[in-house]
C-alpha cells in the first residue's frame, strides 16, 4: 500500500513536519 519513503503507521505523526497524522497529510 506505501508506494514510497519507510514504512508509517496512518496515525503516527506525518514526517513532513506539519504535525499533524499522517493519513490527514502526506498519507493520501
């Protein structure tokens, strides 16, 4: 399902530095 970048849980803190989860961010 992740087509790039580590492995990242959907509710874990998104890794570009907005703050906010990552399924509500860069996990589209």
């Amino acid at each position: 399902m992740v087509r790039k970048g580590p492995k990242i849980g959907r509710n874990a803190p998104c890794p570009c530095g907005s703050g906010k989860k990552y399924k509500n961010c860069c996990g589209k």
